[in-house]
C-alpha cells in the first residue's frame, strides 16, 4: 500500500472520530443536566457493570485478523465467510444471555443504588450494545482484509451518529431517566451493526475453499490471543470493579469525574488507536509473503503520525480542555483535573505502542504483549487495593495510568531489538 492510500484512510479514521468525540462530550452533559451529577455517576456506574458481557470476545480480533489475513492471501474467500459467520452467532448468541444474567444479578443486589428496572433495563441495554459492536467488527475484519478500509471506518460512524441522536431526542421530546443514555446505545450499535453486514454482504465469495481451510489452528490461536484476553479482562470486568469502589471512597462526585476524564483521554488516545486499526489486516499479508519493507514504510508513517497526533492533542487537552470542563460539567470541587491529568499522560504515552502491537500480533509474537497486559493488570490491581486501604481514589488513578508508562518503555526498549531479529530470521527461512 502506498503512502498516500494509507494517509489517506487515516484521515477518514481521524473524521469520523469526530463525531465519535462530540458523542463522548455530549452524553454526559446532557445526562449532568438532567439527573445531576450523583445521577450520573449512577450511570457512570452502570456503564462500567454493562461492559461485563464483552469479555466474551476473548481478545479473537486481533488473532483472527491475522488468520483472516492469511486466508486472504490464499484466495479462500469461502473459508473466511463460514469463520466469521461461526465467531459471530457463538458471540452474539453467548453475549446477550451473560447480558441478561448480568442484568439481574446487578438488580438484585442494588447495584448503585438505582432502582431494580432502571437497573436491569440499562445493563441489559448497554450489554447487548457492547457485544453487537463486538459483532459489527467482526464483519469489519472482511471488509478491512478486502482492502474496504475507508467503507469500514465511515459504518463505524454510524454508532456516534444514532447514539448521540438518540440521547438528544430523549433529552428533548422523551424525558431523560438513567435507562435513556443505554437505550440509545443499543440503537447505535445496532444501526452499527447493519452497516457493517452490508459492507461484509456486497464481498464477493470467490471459491469454496477446501474442507481443511475452514478450520483455523486453534492451538495457535488461543496462545496469540493471550495478551488480548488479559486486555479484554481489564476493559470489560475492571470498570465495574473500579467504579464501585470509586462510589464508596469518593461518592457520585468521583465517579462523575472519572468518567469524564476517560472522555477527555479519549481525545487524546483514540485517534492512534483508529489509525491503528487497520494495521493488523495491513501487516498480516505482507508477513506471510516476507514483504518486510513494505511493513517498515508503514511503520515508519504510523510512528510519525501517532507522535504528532498524540503530543499535539495531548497538550492541547491538559492546557485547555480539562480546565473548561469543570465548569461546562458542573464538577467544580472534584478530582476532575487529578483525575484527567494521570490518565491522559498515561493513555498518551501507552498510545505509542499500538503500531509495534499490531507488528508483534502480524509476526504471531504475542509474549512480550502478554507480558505488558499482565503489568498493566497488575498495576490496576494494587492502585485499587491502596484506594480501599487509604480511601484515596486519586491513588488508584496515579497507580494504574503511571503503570502504563512503566510497561510502555519496556515493551518499547523490546521491540527496538526484537523485530528486527524476527525479520533477519525470517530472510534465513526464505
């Protein structure tokens, strides 16, 4: 891929995060508005409860992308079609049933505070909406390894377009309660959804493949997906955990704060990670047909766009963005400016990993991403531990996002002398 294509698709991922940041900063204005800011942090809560079901992904994305990718390059467009199809009922049958489980057992024992339909409506709600976007991408990764990059990207928009529109109306004509800000994510995700199986339809399915290709090596796979799934651990069963403790040593208050803050890193650290995204697709065949400079000229672009991109945002949301969002929030006397400080150097800097990431996961080398993923558990674990022992939610933030910059350097240092190893073993091989 030229340099150009490849510009080109970062600068669709760069616009339609667009509206995904006007998503992030409108829902909780609107939802502050109406319910206040212990309301939200009731949502705030929930939210972190709902993303439970998710971790029935299991880290596969990235695995499978590579697999995909090799299928691809093989011309098995049979195989690929029949794998994805399979990934998607066993996911999307398995999440809303651990949506639903979820739902009444967080009911039952008064999750928040919130009443028992609220309660299990919302989680039901944003659960389903998680695992539909789990998979929505799924789709995706046909339509990325077809080389439908932009199409991709612009479904993905899809999600904030509905999600956002969908809040405004309940704020508007609907009354606003606590379920309103998840129903209107479960119409995101399944206008997301759609997308995205009209994208995967309109591929051509050249071939039948044989009987063996339809089987991806699931030994294989379940190693290079480790680092995922530590990761999936972190993203879909730590916010609740977090959350609760951040309401019972800090209040509504801190957990308010906290949410807005990961909003605001989120400026910060989304746009490296969209522009990642297609990176495994991109790497994949040209590791299977030894194309290594091709993956070092995109390497090269994505270390310099990434480095820009993550310390011109970051600047500009420490100088400007969190002190106008304590008062466009109402979170005058929070931890907001602790809070966003911690996480937005940390996500920034952990940020710049996400190119040697998807090489490493590209070359199926995922023990140094494992060991990473495990570190940054670790780090969560014990600032979660010093926030129950001191009742300080500010130490939880300062150990987990600092813990990032720890394991950002060591798996920096390591990919400077490791990849070039893999490459140079690669050329004995051929």
């Amino acid at each position: 891929m030229r340099r150009a294509d490849l510009l080109r698709i970062n600068l669709v991922d760069i616009a339609c995060l667009g509206m995904g940041f006007m998503t992030s900063l409108v829902v909780p204005k609107l939802a502050i508005g109406a319910l206040g800011v212990a309301g939200y942090g009731v949502v705030a809560v929930l939210l972190g409860v709902s993303l439970i079901p998710s971790f029935l992904e299991l880290g596969l994305t990235p695995g499978l992308t590579r697999e995909i990718g090799k299928l691809h390059a093989r011309g098995k467009s049979g195989s690929i079609k029949r794998i994805t199809f399979q990934f998607q009922s066993r996911l999307g049958g398995a999440g809303i049933i651990v949506a639903i489980a979820v739902a009444s057992i967080a009911a039952q024992r008064n999750v928040a505070g919130a009443a028992w339909q609220p309660t299990f409506l919302a989680i039901v709600a944003g659960g389903c909406a998680n695992v539909l976007v789990l998979v929505a991408e799924l789709s995706l990764i046909r339509v990325r390894v077809a080389g439908g990059f932009v199409s991709a990207s612009l479904s993905r928009a899809f999600y904030s377009i509905v999600y956002m529109g969908g809040v405004i109306l309940f704020s508007v004509f609907g009354g606003f309660r606590i379920e309103s800000v998840f129903l209107a994510q479960l119409g995101g995700a399944c206008a997301f959804l759609t997308a995205a199986q009209f994208l995967a339809s309109r591929l051509g399915v050249a071939g039948t493949g044989a009987e063996g290709e339809t089987a991806l090596p699931w030994r294989r796979l379940s190693w290079s997906i480790a680092p995922q799934q530590v990761g999936r651990v972190q993203s879909s069963l730590l916010p609740g955990i977090e959350r609760h403790y951040l309401l019972s040593f800090g209040g509504a208050t801190a957990v308010s704060a906290y949410d807005v803050a990961l909003r605001l890193s989120a400026l910060v650290t989304s746009v490296p990670g969209a522009i990642a995204t297609p990176l495994v697709a991109l790497f994949s065949p040209n590791v299977a047909n030894a194309a290594h400079n091709a993956n070092r000229r995109v390497l090269r672009h994505m270390d310099l766009l990434t480095g820009i991109v993550v310390a011109v945002s970051g600047a500009a949301v420490l100088l400007v963005a969190r002190k106008f969002a304590v008062t466009f929030y109402g979170l005058e006397g929070s931890p907001l400016i602790a809070f966003s400080t911690f996480i937005i150097v940390g996500s920034a800097i952990n940020a710049l990993t996400a190119s040697r990431v998807a090489l490493l996961y590209a070359h199926d080398k995922p023990v140094p991403i494992l060991f990473k993923s495990i570190c940054d558990l670790c780090f969560a674990g014990v600032g979660i531990i010093v926030m129950v022992v001191y009742r300080d939610p500010i130490l939880f933030v300062a150990f987990k996002y600092l813990g990032f910059v720890v394991t950002t350097v060591g798996l920096l240092g390591f990919c400077a002398t490791e990849l070039s190893n893999i490459e140079r073993d690669s050329g004995k091989r051929t």
